[in-house]
C-alpha cells in the first residue's frame, strides 16, 4: 500500500539525492580540500537536520503541536550552530590558488 509516508520518504531520497551530487560539484567549484572525515561530518550534519525534522513534524501529525514547533525551533537553533561550525572547519581547508 503507497501511503503518504511512503510518498515523503521517496522525495526525501530523492533531494537526498540531489544534495550529495550538489554538495560534491559545490566542494569542487569552491576548490575545498574535502577528505574522508570532512565529508563524514557533513553526512552526520544532514542526517540530523533530517532526523529533527522528521520528529518534529511526527509530533505535530500525532497531535502535539506545541511539542513539534518546540523542536522545529531549538532544531533550527541547534542546526545554525553547527552548520556555522561545519563551514567554518570546511572552508579553513580551502584552497586560495584562483
């Protein structure tokens, strides 16, 4: 049975997708020196993003709006941080030859 679940987790691998294959032309283009652990923290990094909002929207679909919003929002917090901490770390490795 194709349900909606199953509907928004096939566009969600989808973009997923479209991010990996972004992500490798934007370190590329940016002339990033990325390697193994680099590109291991960026993973984490958006498998997070994705785990806290998928679990504040489950909250909200199971009724607990307030509780959903309340994630959204310390996830949205909590992910600015450390994505500012992932580029900072990201790009001190760049490469400065153009």
């Amino acid at each position: 049975m194709i349900t909606k679940l199953v509907i928004f987790a096939f566009i969600t691998g989808l973009f997923s997708g479209a991010v990996i294959v972004g992500a490798i032309a934007w370190a590329k283009d940016l002339g990033l020196r990325m390697n193994w652990w680099k590109w291991l923290l960026s993973t984490l990094w958006y498998t997070l993003l994705l785990m806290l909002v998928f679990a504040a929207f489950t909250f909200i679909g199971e009724g607990e709006p307030v509780a959903g919003w309340k994630t959204l929002g310390i996830a949205v917090v909590l992910m600015v941080i450390l994505g500012a901490a992932l580029a900072r770390l990201i790009v001190a490795g760049r490469d400065n030859s153009n």
